[in-house]
C-alpha cells in the first residue's frame, strides 16, 4: 500500500489589487472567527488588548474595557453557583485600591452610584465587613434612613407619641429619640417597640407639654 503525504496548498503572494470577491471572503473569514472567539471555540488561551474576551478565561489588558449599552443593563452577571454564589466581584491589589466603585454621571435628578436589592424577608439588601479592626462604613455627606426615621409632633397636653414605621420591627429593635423643640422640664422619658407586628413604637416624654412639640426618632434594626 503506498502511503501519500499531504502538503498544505502554497500560498501566493502578490501585490496586485484584491478583488471585491476576495476582500468579501476574508472579511467573512474574519467575521467567523470573531463568533468562534465569543463562542469560546477559538484557539487562543487568553485575551490581551484588542483581544476578544472569552467565557472562563483570564483577561490580561493595560487600559479599561469599556461596555455601553442604548438600553437595559450593560452588563448583567448571574450567579448560579450554591457554594460561591456571587454574581460580581472586584478585587483590587493596590495599597489604596477599590475593589467595586459606581458612579452616576447625570448632573440632576436622584441618581444612584450603588444599589444592593433582595427578595427574602430575611436577606440583607447592602452588607459591610471589616477585619483586622478596621472600618466598615464610611460615609461623606448626608446619610439618610429612609422610612426609619423622621419627625412627629405632640399636641398641647400631650406626653406620648405613637408612630408607626415601615419597613418591619422585632423586638429588639433599638429607638432613639429626643425633643427637636426646647421645652424647660421636659425631656424624652423612654422610646421603645410598642408593637412589632403593628410596626409601632412610642416616645414617652416625663411630663405633659404646654404647647404643641416635636420629637425626632430613628429605629435600628
């Protein structure tokens, strides 16, 4: 039996001008190859500047890569994993590093950097931990306890308010509270759940006022 080599087709070389045809069929050539890179069939090990970027893979780069999007999220990352079920992680190596940061760029309106929602009744919507004694929240500029704190006023002869918040009470929540109004002699007594499944508390102040008075309250927890 004779055995028979096959050998790859020269290739040509020439400085004549390519035909439409010809420029039609490598474009083509060039456009499979980028499905292939997202696709996660090409051969490449890793994507570097310029590079596609493929699924599973480590992408080394000198400068941001950059997704925008018309409509919807830019990016949308999903985590299906039981053991290790984070959607996005960012890791920064530098001594004053960031690992995640957003920004909203609009000049006006209610804009958001970071936004944490869930779903449980029982999960936490934004979560802080720090090691080592060091500091988990840090916060310049006004901080704002939305639905869980606010102002509430006393009519004349009255020493209790009852007020309802939003957003769930146990029993051991804890209520701070005090006078926003000076009022000789008079001061907040206690502050404390009244009803946690009514989603009330009280203030009790130590005497009745003279005149109509307000408290600020926050609840903790």
């Amino acid at each position: 039996m004779n055995s028979s080599t096959h050998h790859a087709p020269d290739i040509e070389l020439s400085d004549e001008p390519r035909s439409r045809r010809d420029l039609l069929r490598s474009g083509g050539i060039a456009a499979l190859a980028g499905l292939l890179g997202i696709f996660g069939l090409a051969g490449t090990a890793s994507a570097k500047n310029g590079s596609t970027v493929r699924a599973g893979d480590k992408t080394t780069a000198s400068r941001p890569t950059t997704i925008e999007s018309s409509k919807g999220p830019a990016l949308q990352a999903r985590a299906t994993d039981k053991k290790d079920p984070i959607g996005v992680r960012g890791v920064a190596t530098a001594g004053k590093g960031i690992g995640v940061q957003g920004t909203a760029v609009s000049g006006k309106g209610e804009t958001v950097g970071v936004q944490g929602l869930i779903q449980s009744p029982d999960g936490v919507a934004g979560e802080f931990l720090a090691s080592k004694g060091g500091t988990a929240l840090r916060t310049k500029g006004r901080v704002e306890l939305v639905e869980r704190s606010g102002r509430t006023a006393v009519s004349e002869g009255g020493a209790e308010f009852v007020i309802p918040v939003s957003g769930g009470l146990s029993e051991k929540s804890l209520v701070l509270a005090t006078l926003q109004e000076h009022r000789p002699g008079v001061h907040v007594e206690a502050a404390h759940v009244l009803d946690a499944e009514e989603g009330l508390i009280v203030v009790r102040l130590n005497q009745a006022v003279a005149e109509q008075t307000e408290v600020g309250w926050i609840v903790l927890g």
